[in-house]
C-alpha cells in the first residue's frame, strides 16, 4: 500500500515544475524510430562490443582562449546545486544564460570520434564548411585507415553514425561508403539517448578535460591536442559500461 500522506506533501507532489526538455520529432521520426528499435532491440551488449565495427558521431567543442572563457564554459555544466530557496540569485549560485549571455569562447573544434569495442579508436578534427564533400574524404581516409588498423581487412564493415543529412547521408558520403566497404546504419533523428558518445561519453570526456586543464588558459592547439588525447586515453572500463547499456536504452 502507498504510504500516508500529509497535505502538506501532497501540495509538493503536485507543484508546478519545468516541464523536461524532449526532443520535438515528428510522427515520421517517431516511427523511423521504433523501427529502427524493432531491429535491434534483441542484440545483446556483446553485439554492440565484438561485432560492431564503429560508432560514430560527430561534435562541436567549444575552445575557451581565455581564464574567464574557461569560467564561462565550467559554470554552464553545473547542473544541480545544494542551496536554499533565497541563495538562488547569489553570483556564486547562479549561471549565465547561453541565449543572452552567450560568449564567444574564442574558437571552435569540429570532431568525430568513433567507437570500437570497449575504446574510442578514431578521433578526427573536421573543417568548418562539412558537407558532403568533406564527408567522403573522411570516410576515405580517416574512416577506412582505422577500420583497417582496427578490425583488419573485411569485405563489409558494420558502421553505426548520426543520422546526418548535410554529410553521411549526401551522395558523396554514401558513395566513399561504397567504396570503401562500409555498410552503415543510421540512428534515428534526434535519438541522442541511443548514441552512447551522445549520451554519455562526450560528457564524460569534457568533464575529464575541465577537471585536468592547466593553470594558464590554453593555445587552441594545445586544446585540441589534450582533447584527442584524453579520448583516446578514456579507460576501457568506461566505454565499456556505456555500450552495455544501449540494449536497456533501445528496449
């Protein structure tokens, strides 16, 4: 039985709250969703470690130039405080908002990164202007060099990647995939929680990253450089956990 409850508690259960943020798909997307579900739902995490080639996806690192770029980025990854209601508006409880108070950090890092296995084993800065042209050089070179160092000479590669129409999905893109042999699955549209860079791993690289950044503001190459490093260096036991949950995540 459900526990007693005061008045009191009950007016708390039932209090307005900040409705959670969701993405907004279509009836299309929803349903190219739970195909896309419907397929693979019944793969173990074993699947997802020994015979899935690569998962991609791709982002965009802000790079702060500056000591107060650097404070500007810490507080906007604060995401609870232990407080009191009259400590909410203090400086030291509150962070800017990035609609009015965004900053320019002073640059900007295009990645993808990829995972195989229980390691992130591909890591490439991309330009600025991605397009499908862009797209086919990377599936050529970056891409196809670390399936082959990786996963050895195959007929076919399984590669799961972002739904991205401007790149992966252009013409450019699906033909270098031809090419090189790379049968790639895309995940459904605004489907964050079925990518494990998107739901856990870019976090967990980027808290890494501010919990060991040096003393002094950084160059954008050194940035970029301890960047790809502490990817690459994320421990094995990480990667691992978070690509045995993406069986829970798809059912």
């Amino acid at each position: 039985m459900a526990p007693h409850l005061t008045e009191e508690e009950l007016d708390e259960l039932l209090s307005a709250r900040r409705p959670r943020e969701k993405p907004d798909r279509t009836p299309e997307q929803a349903n190219a969703r739970v195909k896309y579900c419907k397929v693979w739902h019944r793969k173990p995490p074993s699947f997802w470690l020994k015979k899935v080639d690569l998962v991609i996806d791709n982002k965009r690192f802000e790079i702060p130039t500056t000591e107060r770029a650097r404070r500007y980025l810490k507080k906007q990854r604060v995401r609870f405080q232990l407080r009191t209601p009259g400590e909410g508006s203090l400086p030291h409880m509150t962070k800017p908002g990035r609609k009015k108070n965004k900053m320019n950090t002073g640059a900007l890092a295009h990645v993808c990164a990829g995972i195989r296995g229980n390691r992130i084993v591909l890591w490439e800065y991309l330009p600025k202007r991605w397009c499908g042209e862009e797209a086919a050089k990377l599936y050529r070179n970056a891409i196809s060099k670390t399936l082959a160092k990786c996963a050895g000479q195959k007929r076919k590669y399984l590669v799961f990647e972002d739904n991205d129409p401007v790149g992966y999905k252009s013409g450019k893109g699906i033909a270098a995939k031809a090419d090189v042999g790379i049968d790639a699955v895309p995940m459904p549209e605004y489907s964050p929680d079925l990518n494990p860079l998107d739901f856990s791993l870019w976090d967990a690289i980027e808290d890494r990253m501010f919990a060991n950044h040096p003393a002094i503001a950084e160059t954008v190459a050194a940035y970029k450089k301890r960047l790809r490093l502490t990817a690459l260096r994320l421990p094995a036991a990480v990667v691992e956990k978070v690509m045995r949950k993406i069986p829970d995540r798809i059912e």
